[in-house]
C-alpha cells in the first residue's frame, strides 16, 4: 500500500454547487493520450479533475467519444492516466493495479460466469478473500436478499432474464462491500420498462448500502433520475459539474443546455438594470454573472419555463407570436411559435392541469414572457 499523500484541492469544473470537503476519491489533472504510429495522438482525457464524496451517487455523462468510460476505467485501474493521479482516502492509488483497489465494476454485458449457479457467481470475489464457508453463505442470502434475489441461488444465468442477470453481476460487485462501485451504462440492454425500475433500484442499492457509486451513461433521463451530482463531459473534458437540478435548470455552457432535454436558444443583448434584450422586449434576468452590459450573449429557455398569455396586449417585458403547431401529450401540450422579430422559432409547453387551463388555438396570437429565473445566460 502506498503511503498516504497530502491533498491539494482538486479544482472541479466550473459550477456554483460546492464540491465535496471530504472526498472518497479525488481525479487530479487527469491526462489520458493514446497514440499510435501514423496517426495522430488522441487526448482522451483532457486535464480532468473531480472530487466525489463518500456514499454518494455520481454520474459520468455524455456523448459516445467523450471520454467518461476511460475515466471510469482510470479510476478502477484498468487504465493508467498519461499525466495526473487517482486518491482514495487520501492515498494516492494511481500506480496500483485493479486487483489491490478496494473498487468493484459492474460492465455492460455482465459479465456472469455460465458455467456457475447464482450463488457459486455472488461468492467468487469472497472465496478468494479468505473467508469462511459459513460467513460467505451468509454474505451471498444478504446480497441476494438485497437485490431482491432470494431463492435463486441454484439457477444458472441461462435460466434469468436479463434484468435478473444484472441483479446478479450487481450483487457479485457488492459483496466485497468495495469502497466505490464502478457501473459502466449497465442499464443500455434492458427494455424501457425494465430500465425504469432499475434506475429506482439501483438508487435504493446505493442508499442501503452506503457505497460510493461512479455511473457512466449517455442516457440524461437516467443521470437526471438516479444521481446526487452529474459531470458532463464532452471531448474528453468536464464542463460542468452539479447536482441533477442545477444542470437541467442552470446550464453555464451552451452543450450542457442542448444535450440535457429540450432548450430554446435565443440571442440578447444585456442591458443596464440586469435586463436582457430580446427583440422588443427587455427581460429581467436573475443572474448574469460574468458578462458585461452592452454584450451580445446567448439565453437558454427551457419549453415549461416559457409563458405564455392571451391576445396582443402589449408588455415591455413580453413578445408577440403566432401559434403554428401544436402537439398534445396528455399531461401538457407542447406549442411551436414564430416569434415576432426572432428568426429561430421557439418552443413552449404549458402543463394540462385541469380544463379550465388555457388553450391556444393555430394561428391564435399570443404573448410570450420568461421568469427571470428560467433564462441561462451561457458561455459558448
């Protein structure tokens, strides 16, 4: 075991949600290049530094290429960063190899042993750790009892579904009790139905068990649904890190905004009393923080935070449109606008609360306002 190292903050990407004080593991710089004769290197990952709190459900998130599962198989060992370095508790593990980590995986694919019965799979990490015959019984019944398992011990994995197959892989990872568990979009395979009520589990697994979750998806219903906090990634870098409100409702980059839901893009002008000018109309903003009056910026508006208001009164703070389609879903109604003065159309979706909730007709004109709270002023 390497000796212990002292800690210099690790700087996360940029966000308003503090980082952890006491970190399980910390990424520090992190580099990763791959290089191959004739072409040219790829930097997979791009200066990356995290930091993520013991018992704490954390989420790599983004596209295919973005880096998140190298990072994934740098913290477990798999992988050796170019540059930079991996702590847990403190210690500095970045040389060790995966087998001396008190960190498990649960891969895509699962991974299970066929030849093995489901308790002979959940046991195999403990018969290699020395324990008893008994005390490894009774470790398999609780994690099987844990993921809602009980009684399966003699089938075979030919004999589960695959959500089944994976409450396996999961319990196999678990009863270690590993320090931080590593899941690299274990969810992908599974129908949607299947999918959603793993996603319930899983949090409930992390919350019972108090381990240390790392998951990587590209899936932002599932990082939105499950994490404490998301680091979204593009291009091997992190560009914001926050808990799954702050990302959704307070993008700081333009990427952010687009890749998590649906966003309105609007340019304005910002202007002296923390107002944003928008075609005619000058929209209070709640922050704008780190740009200057007179600056032409980029606002994200996402579809439920957009008013929308009857007739052609006009207001300093609103904007006329004409309605041009309109797509009911049951609990909302989505209404696709021309914006007076705008050149990009413009998206609003008004939940269907009862009937006396107002409706728009095609081509009704209306009046569109913005909370100051719903605009994000972004960064490009």
């Amino acid at each position: 075991m390497m000796e212990a190292s002292t800690l210099a903050p690790a700087a996360d990407a940029p966000t308003s949600a503090a980082a952890p004080k006491d970190a399980r593991i910390v990424i520090e710089n992190a580099v990763k290049v791959y290089a191959s004769a004739g072409e040219a290197p790829v930097r997979a990952l791009d200066d990356v530094s995290i930091r993520i709190a013991p018992n704490e459900f954390f989420t790599l998130l983004g596209p295919s290429g973005c880096g998140k599962t190298t990072l994934l198989r740098t913290i477990a060992g798999f992988e050796q960063p170019t540059s930079g370095r991996v702590v847990l508790d403190g210690v500095d593990i970045t040389g060790q190899p995966p087998f001396r980590r008190p960190i498990n995986t649960v891969f895509q694919n699962y991974a299970l042993f066929p030849h093995m019965t489901v308790a002979h799979n959940v046991a195999f990490g403990l018969e290699k750790s020395g324990l008893g015959k008994d005390e490894i019984a009774a470790r398999v019944d609780e994690m099987l009892a844990l993921v809602h398992l009980s009684g399966m011990h003699r089938r075979m994995p030919a004999q589960l579904s695959g959500g089944q197959q994976q409450r396996v892989a999961l319990a196999r990872a678990l009863a270690p009790h590993p320090k931080v568990l590593l899941l690299d979009e274990p969810l992908s395979a599974l129908d949607l139905k299947l999918r959603k009520g793993m996603q319930i589990e899983l949090k409930r697994l992390q919350r019972d068990t108090g381990i240390t979750f790392v998951f990587v998806t590209h899936d932002q219903e599932e990082a939105l649904t499950m994490s404490d906090r998301i680091a979204v990634m593009k291009d091997g870098k992190v560009l914001q890190i926050g808990p799954p409100q702050e990302i959704y409702q307070r993008p700081q980059v333009r990427f952010v905004a687009d890749f998590i839901g649906e966003t309105n893009f609007l340019k304005g002008r910002l202007e002296p009393g923390g107002v944003a000018r928008i075609g005619e109309a000058a929209v209070p903003l709640a922050s704008a923080q780190g740009h200057a009056e007179g600056e032409t910026v980029t606002l994200a508006v996402r579809p439920e935070r957009v008013f929308l208001h009857p007739g052609e009164a006009a207001s300093p703070d609103t904007l006329g449109a004409t309605v041009e389609n309109i797509i009911y879903f049951g609990t909302d109604t989505t209404y696709h606008l021309r914006v007076d003065g705008l050149p990009d159309p413009l998206v609003a979706r008004v939940q269907n609360r009862d009937q006396s909730s107002p409706t728009f007709g095609q081509g009704a004109r209306v009046r569109v306002g913005f909370p100051p709270d719903g605009l994000s002023v972004l960064r490009d």
